[in-house]
C-alpha cells in the first residue's frame, strides 16, 4: 500500500507537470500572436521537441522526489536523462551526452536502490541533511575542476576556437554541467545541498541562454528555477537543525 501511494504521488506529479507546460507553451503561442517577430515555438527543431517530454518528465522528477521518502521520481528521472541525452546527440553537445547517459542514469539508479532500501527507524534513513563542512569544500572544487575541464574540452575537442572565444558561454555550460554532476550524486545520499546545485544550475542556463539569445529557454530555465527553489525550501525546512552540517552556525 505504502509503494501504491508513492507511485500514486508520481503520478499526480506527472499530471501537475503536464499541466504546467500545457499553460507555459499556451502562454508563449499567445506571446507569439501579439509580437510575431519573437520565435519562442519552435516545432520544426527536432532536439527542441525532444527537449519538451523531457522538461515534463523532469519537472515531475523534481515534485516527486521533494519528498525526500518518494523513490519513484527517480524513473522519471531516468526517463528525463535518456530524452535529454538524445537531444544533445541532436544538438551535438556530446560532452553532455556523456554525462546523461553514463553518469546521471547510474546515479539515479544508485539513488532508487538507496532510497527504496532505507528503513524507516523513527524516520532518521529519510531525513535530509547538509553536507559537512569538508565535503561541502570538496565539492566547491569539483565544481571548479569540471567546469575547467568541460572549458578545455569544449575548447580544443568541440569548438576547436581560441582558449578565450567564447569565454562566458563556456563558463555558463561548464557551471549547467558541473552543478547538474553535484545536485545528482548529493540527492542519492538526501543532502539538502543537493537543491542549492540545482538552483545554481538554473540561474547558469538562465545566464547561457540570455548571452546566446533563446528565448525560450530563458523562460524554460526560470519556470526550473522557481520549481527547483521550492523544493530547495520544501527540504530546508525538513532539515533538522543538528542536521545543518555547514551550516551549523546558524542554529546559534
């Protein structure tokens, strides 16, 4: 019974996402009629269209596994990762090919085996915690080693321009994916830190996609932005404050 209404809860979601995008891409037509030199749709790109079940699919991921309890998010999450991973295939970001389907699919299969197999003593397995302070360190430096090393990738492998062409577009898409790599692998251990990786990663597409003029993706990434800051704060104040890790201070 108790799975039941997990899945039941995935479900939901999966119906709230639906309708959220019903009512964003009924919005963005009607923005269309009242300026027609604005293109926001763009139904004759194949990656865009794939990229739209794939927005669905992860907005309720991301409803779903705001409950810290629910492992079921996590094969939408699945299913998000394959779409998004085709799309890039599409658009030839083959880097974050890579990491859709060779990273983000095992991680969020670790995550449906941890989370599936918790216990619930008391309710402590599902609590969500902040990392330590030397884990959170760590981790700010793997977001700077892997943007550095999406950059020189893109640099020499991809784009094969100048080390600073492109310098801010690069940052932007080492920061989309060095977030994205953090907020995945945190959410298998439930570490609250994981939202505040999400939350950087949307402001970093907000930020890519205003230097590359897409419109669209503006507003894609700041409709992820409010849904991601919600959960952030939805698992915030779950937090226990003994949980608060690196951020202990402020119990004081």
């Amino acid at each position: 019974m108790k799975n039941k209404q997990l899945w039941l809860a995935l479900g939901r979601n999966t119906i709230i996402s639906i309708v959220l995008f019903a009512a964003l891409l009924a919005l963005l037509w009607v923005a269309e009629l009242i300026f027609p030199s604005v293109t926001l749709l763009r139904w004759h790109d194949a990656a865009w269209v794939v990229g739209i079940p794939a927005s669905i699919i992860g907005v309720a991921y991301i409803l779903t596994v705001r409950d810290p309890k629910n492992y079921t998010g996590f094969f939408a999450g699945i299913v998000m990762s394959i779409l998004l991973g085709i799309q890039f295939i599409l658009q030839g970001g083959y880097d974050s090919t890579f990491l859709f389907f060779c990273i983000f699919i095992p991680f969020q299969m670790m995550s449906i085996y941890k989370w599936s197999r918790a216990k619930d003593d008391g309710g402590a397995s599902f609590e969500p915690k902040f990392l330590d302070t030397p884990r959170m360190i760590m981790s700010l430096f793997i977001i700077l080693f892997v943007t550095l090393g999406d950059y020189l990738l893109a640099t020499f492998a991809i784009s094969k321009d100048g080390l600073l062409d492109n310098m801010v577009i690069k940052i932007f898409n080492g920061l989309l994916i060095s977030s994205s790599f953090l907020a995945n692998y945190w959410l298998i251990y439930r570490k609250t830190d994981s939202w505040l990786y999400w939350i950087l990663y949307s402001v970093a597409g907000i930020g890519l996609f205003i230097i590359i003029r897409n419109p669209f993706s503006i507003v894609l990434f700041t409709f992820f932005l409010v849904i991601n800051g919600l959960a952030a704060l939805a698992w915030i104040k779950a937090t226990k404050p003994e949980n608060y890790g690196w951020l202990s201070f402020l119990k004081k």
